[in-house]
C-alpha cells in the first residue's frame, strides 16, 4: 500500500469529488493513457491500469468512504479495514488497523517488521482491474444488446496451470526458510539486542521455489493473451455507464481473485432524437396550414410511428409530451417521455403566382387573428 498514490491525485481531483467529476476525470484520463492510443508505451500502460483501479475505488460509492476514512488501508482485501462489516481485533466491530504497517515502523529503526510484508506476499492477492471502451448505436443503448470485445490481457499458463512449474513437476518448500518466507538474524544495537526477520532470499518471500519453471511462461504462471468477451449491454445505458464484470480481469496471485473488467459506453448520436437522462426530445417542422388549422401528424418514436393531432392554432416552439415513449430506466424499469416541439416552417423560394396567394391570404385575415401581434402593436403605440 505503501507505494500507491492517492487515488484522488491519481485522477486529478480534489479529496471528496462528486460522482459527476470522478466520471469525467477518469474518461479523460482513461482516453489519454489507452493503450491503443499510447502501443507499446509500458509507462502508459501502467498509468492506465492505476486510472482503472482509482475509479474502480471512487465510483463504488461504499469503497469511496472507506478510502475517504482510511486510506488505501480501507479498501486492501489484506487489511483490517476491508474485512466486510465486521471489521477490526478479530471482527468484533473495532476499528481494524493493519499491525503490518506499525511492524514497518518498527522497521525502519531495527530493521524488523518484514515478516509481516513476507506473510502479506503469501497472502492471496486480488488479480489487476482491466477496462475496455465500447462504442453503441443509440438504439442499442436504448434497448441493450449483446457485444464482444477483445482485449490483450494476462491469463494463467494453460501448460503449468498458473504454478509456474513445468508440466509433471512440482513447487517445494524452500530449505533456506522451511516454507515461512521469512529468515531471523539476531542484531545487537546500544538498546539491546533484537531478532531481525527478513523476506527469504531465496524464495523472496514465498516459502516456495520452483525448481524447474514452466518452459512457456518462463515460471510466472501466466502468459498474455487476446481474448474475447462477450457483455451483455442492459437497456438504458448512456455515455460514461460502467459495467463491471466480475472475475474478467487478470489472474490472482497465491490463489486470490480474478480482477474485474469495466466496460465503458459511448453512444452514438441520434439522426432526430437527442437524450436528456430517460426523456428523449423531437423537433418537428410543421406548415402554416398545419399549425393555423390544425393536423395529425405522424411522429416517429424508438419503437414505431404513432399519429398525434395537433391542435388549431398551434404556436411555433410548442411541446407536446408523449408519456412512456423514451427510453427505459437503467434501474427501475420506467421509460421516460418523449417531448415533441413543433417548429414552423417558413415557405421559402416561392414563384409569382405562389406569392400573389400568399398576399391574398394576407388580406383575407384580418388582424383580430393575430392576438399576440395585436397585442404587441398596442404596446408599441402607447410608447409613442
């Protein structure tokens, strides 16, 4: 843990963010580092894995206050703090520090503290967090759909099984620390004299060494690799939605966990309809004959046609509401409006005899018909 930075400056935010800012951090800075933007950039690669983790962190919003509270001690599998609920001396609800990090103190004066570190390397650790970008047709977003994506990424050495052995052998237990990963030297200092653990040498920390390491993954137990994944894209998603997948990332070590994977949408623009959350909005030319007598007309929707009467005297800018015609709630399963304005059009490149019609409508309409004009000219007048 000692070696993470904030993930709040991993971001580049202030501590306490709101949901709205960590989302637009972590697109921003996800795009800049992608390794398809940055190939073959190990640096970049890194930063982009240490974005993922950071909002992976912050955007669960039970993580985010354990980390605000603290640290990166309150979302560590390994640590007290994230012990699930209970928490604390043995899960009886205290406030669960991690002894390791007080034996690193202890550390830096004598030398001792480390097997703590060694017994947390043992530990079985949670596989790196991957996250991938996936672009939608506005419709698919609407209504879901189902997408494979393919990504490189780290998985177990199908010849040793992730042992890192070759086939047919075996790890065994270390001679130098007898399988503890820890080596003990007595140390004299004007205080006393003091037992220093250490990580094993040999084994590094493992208790394990592996004689003959598998040929193709060299002893790590894993080999990169493409690999497709199919997600289910549920009905309602938006630009910025997350899916997590669960166990998609990379491997664990010693046993640990998969990483997840977060999959995130971008969707296409729409030819007619724009979004506001689950509402979606329509603006539609209509005639002076349409507006000044009224009409049906017919409007599109995400699913089919519908007819819809406007009245006589429909003003231009008006907004007619069609209840449950957006787009189905991601949670909840309640479709939101569609909101129609009518917009009026002005006949343009007209012909001589198409003009004279339109002077003689004009006469024929007399201003009582035009109550807002009227109502103008008044004011007008008076100023005068």
């Amino acid at each position: 843990m000692a070696d993470k930075r904030d993930y709040y400056e991993v971001l580049g935010l202030h501590k306490g963010a709101a949901e709205d800012e960590i989302k637009k951090a972590f697109r921003k800075k996800a795009m800049e580092y992608h390794p398809d933007k940055n190939p073959g950039d190990t640096s970049a690669e890194e930063k982009f894995k240490e974005v993922n983790e950071a909002y992976g962190i912050l955007s669960d919003e039970k993580k985010k206050n354990l980390y605000d509270k603290f640290g990166h001690a309150g979302v560590d599998p390994n640590a007290g703090f994230g012990a699930g609920g209970a928490g604390g001396f043995g899960g009886a609800g205290g406030m669960g520090f991690d002894f390791g990090d007080i034996g690193d103190i202890f550390s830096s004066f004598f030398g001792g503290g480390a097997g703590n570190s060694a017994r947390r390397r043992n530990a079985p650790r949670k596989g790196q967090d991957l996250q991938v970008a996936i672009r939608l047709a506005f419709e698919e977003a609407a209504f879901g759909t189902s997408k494979k994506v393919k990504l490189r990424k780290n998985v177990e050495c199908p010849s040793c099984h992730g042992t890192g052995a070759e086939n047919g052998t075996s790890k065994t237990t270390c001679p130098d620390c007898g399988g503890t990963g820890q080596v003990q030297r007595q140390q004299n200092t004007p205080f006393g004299s003091f037992t220093n653990v250490t990580a094993c040498p040999r084994c590094h920390g493992t208790g394990e060494i592996i004689e003959t390491p598998c040929k193709e993954c060299g002893g790590s137990g894993r080999i990169r690799k493409e690999v497709t994944i199919s997600v289910d894209i549920p009905a309602g998603v938006d630009n910025d939605s997350v899916i997590s997948l669960r166990g998609q990332g990379e491997p664990g070590f010693n046993g640990g966990p998969h990483g997840d994977l977060f999959v995130v949408i971008a969707v296409d623009n729409h030819r007619l309809f724009t979004r506001s959350g689950n509402d979606l909005h329509l603006d539609i030319p209509i005639t002076f004959d349409q507006a000044a007598l009224g009409a049906t007309l017919t409007i599109p929707t995400l699913k089919e046609k519908v007819k819809y009467k406007v009245p006589a005297g429909t003003q231009p800018g008006t907004t007619f509401r069609l209840k449950g015609k957006g787009v189905k709630a991601l949670r909840g399963g309640r479709s939101g409006d569609l909101y129609v304005k009518v917009n009026l059009e002005v006949p343009t490149k007209l012909n001589g005899e198409q003009k004279k019609k339109v002077q003689e409508l004009a006469g024929a309409i007399g201003p009582e018909s035009y109550a807002k004009r009227k109502k103008y000219s008044d004011v007008v007048s008076s100023m005068e």
